[in-house]
C-alpha cells in the first residue's frame, strides 16, 4: 500500500487508512464532439472542466451548458455518473488547481475529467471533504501536459473512520465551513461598499470642495453643480498637451539595455489606484527619442490612457516618454497635477465610461482631448482637496486591508478546520 502522504496526520484511534479505490467506483469523462454542443433541454448535463470552477462554496456544480439524450450517451459510450459522484480534472492545468467537486444530478462529463462514485459504507459529504486534501499536484506524471494515472491516485490512502463518525463530521464541516463562508461573503460585502464610499467620497469633494459653498448649475456633463467661485475651463488652457509616438521596432538599439521610461499599455496594471508612476515596463533610448515624436517630458505630467483601457492615469514620477495610446498633460502654474489626477481617476470616470459602446471601445481622439473641460478650483483650495482626500483615502485604505487580511485569515482557518477533522486531529463529536 502507498505510504502516508506527509502532509497527513498520523490515524486517530479507530481510524484506518484506506486506498481511494476501495472508497468508491470510478470513471472516466467522454468525448463530446462539438455538433452536439449548444443543446440545452435534453436528459442529461453534460459537464466541462470549466464547471469546476463554478461551483458553489460546499463543492456543488452549478448548471451545465450542454446537454444529451441518453440514447446519444449511449452511442458515445459516455457514463452517466449518479447524483453526488465526486469529480475532478485529470489533465491539463486544471488537474494542477486541485478541485473536487459534487455533480447536483446524474451527468456526463468530457473526457478531461474523471467521476468518483462513493460506496454505500462511504457517507459521500465525508468523502467530499476528505478528496479536498489530496494533493493531486503531488500525484501527477510527469510530462509537458499534467496528467493524473487512475493508478496513482487510487492508491492514494485517506484516514476513514467508522461510518457513523464519518456522517457527523460531515455534519460538522458543512456547518462550520458554511458558517465561514458566510463571515467571508459578510466581509466581502463590507469591502465592496468601503470601495463604493472611497470613490463617491472621491467624486463628491473634487467636485464640491471640503467646506460647504454657494453652488451653481454646472456646465460640465459629470457634474451637476459645482461651487460658484470655481471657474470652467478648456484644459488646455491650463495645461499643455502632449501625444506620444512610437519609435522603430525594427532598431533593436533604440530599445535594448535603455534608460528612458517609456509609458505603454503595459503599465495600465500598474495605474490602477497609483497616484505616481515611477518606472515603466519598457525603455527606450536618447536616440529613440531623437529619431522619432516621441518627447521626453517632465516629473509631475499626468499621462491618461486614450485606447483599449480608456481612463487610466498616473502622475510621472520621474521624466518619462509614452506612446501615442496615452495623452499627457503638463500642468500650468494654475493647476496642481494632483488635482488633475484626482479629477481623471474619479470625477471623470463616467465621462470617460461614455467612450465605450458595449464590448467596443474607441479612442479618445485629439479632438476630444482638446475640448476637455475641467472645473478650475483655487489653486490653495486644489491643494486642499488634494490632501483631505489623501488623508480620508488612506483610513480607507486601511479598512479595506483589514478586512482583506480577515478574509484570508478566514480562509486559512476553513482550510485548518477542514484538515483537521478529516485527519482525526480533532474529535468533532465532543464539539457537536
């Protein structure tokens, strides 16, 4: 018999060990040729890895996208697995990801995939939880393509207990890891509206200022009023703007072991959230810049993406160049690029959103950014804002980060919980 996999505890008193083959029928998915995809109302769901993915928090797959007759199953010689047959992947990347998961009804599945059918002396949520701690990463062949041989993972040995042990710690994980589940969705919601708050704060004081003022009917189509001292006007008049370029893939020079940042579509990860960009993906030359339109411009340019992710923005925090998918703007005396930030990372992101058409998205054009207008605050009162905002954000920020570090530390806990009652570290009969 195989050994003891290391992660797994010694056996608690009255447990065995036992091979997975001995704990149910097993099978292999089938074919599924793609003129027969697409149909829906049929006998039986047809299932994917994909599905896997798709499940819900205690392990059960969702609805399928296709279906068969059994008269088709029959001619592919596909099984029909049973209602709560245990599945999982058994090539491919997603073998690597681990997931068992519980069929709903009886169903097919693709040939990507394999079923475990638990034995009647075997209380199927028992097995769930215990087939959730194989390591299957650690059972595959190896190989370009990840593959999982029956044989490797019949072998594998799990920590059963008598039958009625198995039927109340099964009981116990689906109670306790619902109840988890639900402390993390909790949070979840928690940290949607804290990001919700962090904009709509964001939104409103770049737009109303941080002490209360006569306002006005605003010209501007995202703004509905604003302060009536504020001025609005056409962003270039505050601001100088610039438009990227390109230089010559085809000189390996211009672009190898360079000192010049280079702002790409590659850095809009990196812009989401950050205020300040302080180095770029790529980098190109002195004589990339001469021999181009491409202009090295100043620290503190606000640069905003035009194509593709249309809205993303950053301050330079260094001199850099960009390409022409990105507009930049060098700041006036009369405007703080902080300002401006504030204004394209949120005030602005539903004008922006308006450039989309659907799934299609246009470029800004030089036209468009030529007729922005923005709301002129003080140039005191910008700076104000600026910094209210960087204050109020961070207390946010930190909400959030606390949240998120509940989440994983809930996460953590499901998983210890889980481990434990399977391997006989803890004897969930006293706690029931």
């Amino acid at each position: 018999m195989t050994e003891l996999a290391p992660w797994m505890a010694p056996a608690a008193e009255g447990w065995e060990r036992r091979r997975i083959r001995i704990l149910g029928r097993t099978g292999s998915g089938s074919g599924f040729p793609p003129a027969l995809q697409g149909q829906i109302d049929l006998d039986v769901p047809f299932y994917k890895v994909k599905h896997l993915g798709q499940a819900n928090p205690m392990g059960i797959l969702g609805t399928a996208d296709d279906t068969i007759s059994y008269e088709t199953a029959e001619s592919l010689g596909a099984t029909v697995f049973p209602e709560g047959t245990l599945v999982y992947a058994k090539v491919g990347a997603a073998l690597m990801l681990g997931r068992v998961r519980v069929l709903p009804v009886a169903a097919c599945m693709d040939n990507n995939m394999a079923g475990l059918s638990p034995s009647e002396n075997v209380n199927a949520r028992f097995l769930y939880w215990a087939m959730s701690q194989v390591k299957f990463d650690y059972l595959v062949n190896p190989g370009a393509v990840p593959s999982l041989s029956d044989r490797n993972l019949l072998d594998f040995p799990l920590l059963i207990p008598a039958h009625d042990e198995q039927c109340t710690i099964a009981d116990y994980l689906d109670r306790e890891t619902a109840r988890i589940d639900t402390l993390i969705e909790e949070q979840q919601c928690l940290i949607e509206m804290l990001r919700e708050r962090r904009f709509a704060l964001r939104t409103h004081v770049a737009l109303h200022g941080t002490a209360s003022a006569e306002e006005i009917e605003s010209p501007l189509p995202w703004a509905l009023m604003l302060p009536a001292h504020w001025r609005v006007v056409p962003l270039t008049s505050v601001a100088d703007l610039e438009s990227g370029h390109t230089p010559s893939r085809s000189r390996e020079d211009w672009w190898t072991d360079c000192h010049i940042p280079w702002v790409s579509l590659h850095d809009v990860g990196t812009m989401l959230g950050a205020k300040y960009l302080q180095d770029t993906a790529q980098h190109i030359s002195d004589a990339g810049i001469a021999n181009s339109s491409a202009r090295l411009l100043p620290a503190r340019t606000v640069v905003l993406s035009r194509d593709a992710t249309v809205g993303r923005t950053a301050i330079m925090g260094i001199p850099m160049a960009t390409s022409q998918h990105f507009a930049a703007w060098v700041c006036g005396p009369l405007l703080d690029p902080e300002y401006l930030w504030v204004l394209f990372q949120d005030a602005m992101q539903p004008f922006f959103d308006s450039f989309q058409n659907g799934s299609t998205i246009r470029t800004i054009g030089m036209g468009d950014l030529k007729a922005f207008r923005i709301p002129l605050p003080p140039l005191d009162e910008q700076r104000r804002i600026v910094a209210y905002l960087d204050d109020e954000t961070a207390k946010i920020d930190a909400l959030i980060a606390e949240t998120e570090r509940f989440i994983e530390l809930s996460k953590e806990r499901r998983a210890a919980v889980i481990t434990a009652a399977v391997t006989g570290q803890i004897d969930v009969r006293e706690m029931v």
